[in-house]
C-alpha cells in the first residue's frame, strides 16, 4: 500500500475507535462529568490542563495549516474545544482527501508565520 493509504486507514482507525469510546464515555459520565473528573485531583488537573495545551498547540497548527490552504479554520478551532481531538482528526482526515493534500506543501511560510 502507498504511505497515503496507511495514513489515511491509520486516522480512520483512530477517529473511529476515538469516536466510539467518547461516546461511551458521555453516555456514562455526561459532557460536564468529563470537565469535573478532570477537576477531581491535582494529578487529575494537570491531565486536564496538559489536554489543552496540547490542544491549543494542535489548534494553532491548524490555524496556519488551514490558512495555508485557503480554508476558514476557526470553525476547526472551536468543534476542537468542544469535542477535543476528534475535531483535528476529522481535519487530518480532510486534508488527505482535499485535492490540495496532493501537491508539495512549502513549510517556509509556516516557519516564518511562527
């Protein structure tokens, strides 16, 4: 198989499985059991707020990533902060179908953007 098709089964592995088990998840704790679970602990809160960072800093990725190909991320950016990872899976998976995932992308005005 190309390095495209195991990317791309790889990420629907993942969406799917991800998708699944969050959903499980809400049917037994609820959307806001979920916040207060991560607010129960000190070790519980610092895997909270180490889940936003890295979202913020998957987030501001796509911000230059979407940007890069003509496309409106703030929608991206916040189903992310309402779903968490599954919304930046969705995108990759996006990207690799959108016909512009095809050409080379040129990473200079991503690193002078930072």
């Amino acid at each position: 198989m190309k390095r495209a098709t195991w990317k791309k089964w790889v990420l629907w592995m993942l969406l799917i499985d991800f998708s699944v088990f969050s959903g499980w998840v809400m049917w037994q704790v609820g959307y806001w059991g979920i916040w207060q679970a991560g607010l129960a602990s000190p070790g519980a809160m610092q895997i909270l707020l180490d889940l936003v960072i890295a979202g913020s800093l998957i987030c501001c990725w796509i911000v230059l990533d979407a940007r890069q190909r003509g496309v409106n991320p703030w929608p991206w950016v916040l189903v992310t902060f309402a779903v968490g990872t599954i919304a930046p899976l969705v995108y990759l998976l996006w990207r690799e179908y959108s016909p512009q995932s095809q050409q080379p992308v040129n990473p200079a005005p991503l690193a002078s953007s930072l």
